[in-house]
C-alpha cells in the first residue's frame, strides 16, 4: 500500500507539474520532448505574469561579449543568451562558418544556469552559403542570393513543394542546422528555437506571404522536418512576429496553430510597446506563454505594470546602450525583473534544474575578473613607493577553474614588459618552467576572493634566497573596480600596497 501510495502521489505532482495556472498543459509541443526541454518550458509557465527575464542577443563573431557588455553596463547579468547561426561570409559578424564554436558557448552558458535562445536568418534556397543580408546592387532578383528581399510566387510555392529542386534545397539547408541543433540535444541543452521571425514583415524572403503557399506553411514545413524527420526533441518552439503596422501584418493571419508552438513572442524597436499588441497577442496565445524576442529598449516598469505576461526580453545586439544607466538602475529596484544572479531567480530556477539533471545554482556568484584593466595611480595606495616593478596594465580571461593573466610592466628605456601567467583556481602549485617560481592561485569558499602567492628563488653572490609575493584579488563599485592587496617578502623585508585597476573593457 505504501509503495502504491508513493507512486500515485508521484503522478499526482507530475500531473500537477504539467498544468498551469489556467489549466494550459506546459508539456512541449515537441513530440517526446527531452526532460530538460519540459523542465525549461514548465519553468517559463511558473513565472508567467510574475516575473519577466532580462536577455542579451550576440552576434555569432562576439561569442557572449554583448551579454557581458550588457551585464557591466546595467548592473544584471542577462538570463537568456541569445545567438543566431548566421548566414555571412568569414569574417562577418554574423558568418556562418561559426557554428560550431555557437554550440559550445551555447552548452557553456547554459551550465553556468542561462536560458539559451537561438535564431536563424535563413539563407534562401535561391542561394548558397554565405550570402548578404541585403541584396547587392544590381543583383538577379531572381536568384535571390541575401537574408532581405523576395521570391517570386513560384519559387515560393516551389520551396513548399517536396521534389522541387528548391525544395530539396530548403531541405538541405535546414539539415545542416538540425545537425548543430542535435550537437546540443546530445549536450541535454534545451533551446529557444525562433524560426523565420518577424514573419508577418515583408522583409525577409519568408515573409509576409498568406494563402496556400504561407509563412506559415513554411513553419509548419520547418516544424515537421525537425520534429518528425530529425527527431529533435530539445526544442522550444518560439513563434514570432513584429508589430502589425500595416495593413497585411495581422497576428492571427500568420498563426500556425497551436499544436506548432509554444512561446508566443513580439519584436518592438522604437520603445513601441502599444497594449493592443500585447491584447491581442495574449487572446491568441490562449495561455501559452508570451516574449519579446527582440527590443531596442526594454519595457519600462510602467508597460510591466499593463503588460505583466512578458516573461523575457532580448535586447539586439549592439542596443544596449539605447537605454540609459538611469533607467537600467530602475529595472535593478523592480523585484518582478530578473537577472542571472538575482536571489529570486536561482530560487526558482534551480528546482527546474534538478529535474533536468543539472546541479542547482549556487546562491553566491563567483567572481567574474574577465577583460582589461588599468592602474588608476590616484585611487591606489603606494606607499610612496610609486608604479616601479608594478604592472600598469592587466588582460585577465577567466573560464572556470581557469585563469589567463597578461600583466603590462613598463620600461624605462626599452619597450614594455609582458609577463603571463596561466593559473589554476583550485590552490594546486603550479612550476613555471625555466625559472624557480611556484604558483598557487584559489578562489575562496564564497568565490568572490581570490588569492595567488609567487614564490620565486633566486641565486646571487652564490647565495640562494626566496622572494614570496602574495595578492589578494577582489572586485569593487559594482564590478569596475579590482582592488589588489600586494604584500612582497624579501631578504630587504617586507612591501605592502593596495593597486586599483579600471575595468575598461570585457573579454
């Protein structure tokens, strides 16, 4: 009896689980949808109308630089990570041939507790890759060969034709990124998934187009070549349009249907964040949650207040600074707006990332000393000792337990100095080679300190003695300051200063 009772108690929250607040079933439309794909889409539905998630997108070539850009200049580190996959020659901020290094940073961000978004500005079957975004003067109209522009009405109906030489083409196309999207089904990422945004806009060349030869049949198409032929499971399907403007951009005319999507989602620049839009997204959404998968600016506290069911947005890359500090530090004081490592987001996000097999988030953030820094001479404390044999200059790139330190030193009269250092975090010694010097570097038990001791023996006179130099790191003034307690031992006794570094820019 007890076993059975276990069981159905056990079938009981699973059923319970599954259901929103209105009865919505949160289940995936996917067909078997991967655990981590229903803990993400059921932990979307849990903050519905409650809470709305901060989000950065970045360019394919800037790896998470816009996030952490973001992260410096608002004072929150976005929770959604958003990236395309691109479509333009190497080289391009937005070039294709980055796809697989997208995959790692993708399956990096999300283990450090992000939410990983991905869109795709197609190329069209018309082309191969790389194209541009806009077409070339002069080009073929058609033999489209960039993201903007159209198809004409039989090449269209061509792409939506199975045995069509532009349809095998679309189909090859879209297999090569389900083969990237699989890399991250197999890594347990879930993801985002956006396919042929702004959809409703006559911009891009699957847009705009109603009838039997639809936008939305070529999302449906897309939704059926993943789902039933490439059997991904990991996908949250992100249905997205912009905002009706014009006559011929009515939501509903470009609805693929409910058992298609999951998420529906609104592109808004130009702070136009009209309430019918959101009315009248929320009347077709029927439950399903709702995004603003692109925005120039966030929503003000006040669209929040008359639009709570927003539950993330996704700042453009390259916009973050369309908002001003002042405003940034409003979102900072609403509790309904969440960054990565807000308290009320680590709360509820780490049950979801148990049931999708990930460790639960730790409550304290570790430090984050990546990017370039310089010696500001008038905050430090030198001991009127001035900046002889201290750095003026530090590169730091951090990637988990391990650190990357360039420190610039400068010669009086010869070209500057370079020293680098490759520690590791976890208090092993580390030899250098060449010279006798022992490195020890750890970061403390709350990760927001860390320490690095030098020993280095030295011989001279034939006499052997040991300098030892010991720092204690930490960051201050919201992350822009690192503060550097240098203590050095030495036959001529014991230096002590405190060195502040500027933050200038984010590796």
């Amino acid at each position: 009896m007890r076993v059975n009772h276990i069981i159905l108690t056990a079938f009981v929250f699973l059923q319970a689980a599954c259901l929103s607040a209105s009865g919505q079933t949160t289940m995936p439309v996917t067909t078997n949808a991967s655990p981590e794909a229903k803990a993400l889409l059921q932990f979307l539905y849990s903050i519905d109308g409650k809470f709305t998630l901060t989000g950065q997108h970045n360019f394919p070539a800037a790896a998470d630089k816009n996030s952490k850009f973001a992260a410096h200049y608002s004072g929150k580190t976005p929770v959604v990570f958003g990236t395309d996959f691109g479509f333009a020659k190497a080289g391009d901020k937005d070039s294709h041939l980055l796809r697989e290094s997208l995959v790692k940073e993708a399956e990096r961000q999300y283990k450090m507790g992000a939410i990983v978004a991905l869109c795709w500005h197609a190329v069209p079957p018309t082309a191969n890759e790389p194209v541009t975004f806009q077409p070339l003067p002069g080009a073929d109209p058609a033999n489209l060969a960039s993201v903007q522009g159209q198809l004409t009405d039989q090449q269209f109906k061509d792409v939506l034709t199975p045995g069509t030489e532009l349809y095998n083409k679309w189909a090859a196309q879209v297999d090569s990124i389900a083969f990237y999207l699989k890399k991250l089904q197999v890594a347990h990422v879930p993801v985002l998934w956006r396919p042929y945004h702004e959809m409703n806009g006559n911009w891009f060349w699957w847009g705009n187009r109603v009838g039997q030869y639809s936008t939305q049949a070529l999302y449906r198409q897309m939704f059926d070549r993943f789902v039933k032929f490439h059997k991904l499971n990991n996908l949250i399907w992100v249905w997205s349009v912009d905002r009706p403007s014009k006559p011929g951009m009515e939501f509903e005319k470009y609805y693929p249907g409910d058992k298609y999507l999951d998420i529906v989602a609104l592109d808004v620049y130009g702070s136009d964040f009209k309430q019918d839009y959101y009315d009248q997204l929320v009347s077709l959404s029927k439950g399903k949650p709702l995004a603003l998968a692109e925005v120039g600016n966030p929503p003000s506290s006040e669209i929040l207040g008359s639009q709570p069911r927003w539950g993330f947005w996704m700042i453009w890359a390259g916009m973050v600074r369309n908002t001003t500090k002042k405003q940034y530090e409003a979102f900072a004081n609403n509790p309904r707006i969440l960054g990565l490592n807000d308290a009320a987001y680590i709360d509820r996000i780490n049950p979801f990332r148990v049931r999708a097999r990930l460790s639960p988030l730790p409550l304290i953030t570790p430090a984050d000393f990546n990017g370039e820094w310089v010696l500001n001479e008038d905050k430090s404390n030198l001991n009127a000792g001035g900046t002889a044999n201290l750095s003026e200059r530090l590169t730091i790139a951090q990637s988990g337990d391990e650190l990357h330190l360039r420190r610039l030193y400068t010669d009086e009269w010869s070209e500057p100095q370079v020293r680098v250092e490759k520690l590791k975090l976890d208090g092993r010694d580390i030899k250098a080679e060449g010279v006798e010097r022992i490195t020890t570097a750890k970061l403390s038990g709350q990760s927001d300190t860390l320490s690095i001791t030098f020993k280095l023996k030295m011989n001279f006179g034939g006499q052997s003695f040991l300098i030892k130099t010991s720092e204690i790191w930490n960051l201050q003034n919201k992350n822009k300051e690192l503060h550097v307690i240098q203590t050095t031992s030495s036959p001529r006794g014991e230096t002590r200063v405190t060195l502040v570094y500027d933050r200038i820019s984010y590796q």
